[in-house]
C-alpha cells in the first residue's frame, strides 16, 4: 500500500503541538533529529492519516478559530494522505526512502492531563495513532512517497 508524506513535525519539547518542517533525519534506535521523544524506546515517531486529521481539524476551528489546526497540531511527527493506518500491526514495517519503521504500538491511552486535547479540545493519537521506532535511517522530506505491506511483520 503506498502512501504520501504530507508532513514531518517536530517539537522541542512535550506537550506541545509540533510544527512542520521540509525535511527530518531519522536515526536508527533513536528517531527524528531535533524531536523531543527521540530517544531509546519504542514510540521514537508518531504516524497519524491526513483523512483522520482533517475533520478533527475543522471541529477544532469550528471551535476556537484561534487555535491551530494544521499539521502536527495533534502531536503527530508523520502525517499521511492514502492509508488507513488502523489496518497496521504491532512488528509491520513501513518504508520511506531509506527510512525504515518498525510499528510497536497502535494507539495509546487517553491521559487526563493530555496537552493536546487541553490545547485543541480534540486528541486523535489515542485512537488513530501510530508509533514506530527508527530500524534504519535517513532523510524524509515532505512529499516523498512511502509503502507499507499489510502483513510484511518482521520476523526474529
């Protein structure tokens, strides 16, 4: 299943919203450069589809046009146009470029003192996210194209 890049966020810190760059470098083990939940465990990058994102942005305008409602608002570092990320397991892999992902995690639990939701009122990664860890880096830019084979789980 191939899939477009639309964005690639980040932020310095947690808790916040991320913002969009050009262009990422993702290290193996680690994740992206610069992104404050790269480290040395199992949810170094947050996938989340364009299709998911947009009705949930025009609730959060519809809201409170004050707040933004763009790329990386819902703390997501890969935003996608073309695939449907809840058909993903745990151990698949997803390709873009030389950059490989392994997925570790679908989702992750709704905490009370979410960042995201206190700042936009919505929070979309609980139930339509998706964390990977770096298994092989390499630059992505916004733009590229990507694959992800449904059943392509890694063995070992």
């Amino acid at each position: 299943m191939n899939f477009e890049v639309v964005a690639i966020c980040v932020s310095t810190s947690k808790g916040v919203q991320k913002r969009p760059i050009e262009t990422a470098v993702f290290r193996a083990d680690w994740g992206i450069e610069g992104d404050a939940h790269a480290g040395h465990w199992h949810r170094q990058v947050s996938l989340l589809a364009e299709e998911v994102c947009l009705p949930a942005w025009q609730r959060v305008l519809r809201a409170d046009p004050m707040v933004y409602a763009g790329p990386g608002a819902f703390g997501e570092n890969i935003l996608t146009r073309g695939v449907d990320w809840s058909r993903v397991d745990v151990g698949e892999r997803i390709g873009i470029g030389a950059v490989k992902l392994e997925v570790t995690q679908l989702g992750k639990p709704l905490h009370q003192e979410n960042a995201i939701l206190r700042i936009t009122g919505e929070s979309v990664l609980p139930d339509h996210g998706v964390f990977a860890r770096v298994i092989q880096g390499g630059i992505i830019n916004a733009g590229n194209r990507g694959c992800y084979h449904i059943g392509s789980r890694s063995r070992g």
